[in-house]
C-alpha cells in the first residue's frame, strides 16, 4: 500500500496462479481497501482499478492495483 502525492492509496493484489479472474482480484482488492478505511474510521472511494496485461503465465500472474482514499467519517 502506497500513500500518493494527491492523498489517494495505491493497493496491488496478485493472483496465485496464471489463471485467476481479476473480477476476484478487483472484489479481494476492494475489501482490504475497505477495512483499511473502516480502521480509521471512515468510508471508502474508489477512484480507479488499474489492471495487468496479459498474456499470463508462470511468473506473470494476474494483478490489479486499486486507488482509493478514505472519506468523511
């Protein structure tokens, strides 16, 4: 997890395996971005989901690299 310079949270989630679905990725990266807001308190905003290029194979695994803040209280 990665603090940027405009206050969003860059989070990279990677698959296990050549063939896992990035819809799981994308949904395992937004609940971890949503306990990380719940923790201080506060409500998620998803800005983006920025995706890895296929084709994937061993040592190229699917990743999805959410950027959100947290909001308001």
């Amino acid at each position: 997890m990665k603090l940027q310079p405009d206050n969003t949270i860059r989070l990279s989630h990677k698959g296990g395996s050549p063939n896992t679905r990035l819809s799981i990725l994308r949904s395992e990266a937004r609940w971890y971005a949503y306990l990380y807001c719940q923790s201080q308190k506060r409500n998620v905003r998803v800005m983006t989901f920025e995706d890895a290029e296929g084709p994937f194979f061993s040592g190229n695994f699917p990743r999805t690299d959410i950027i959100f803040s947290c909001v308001g209280s």
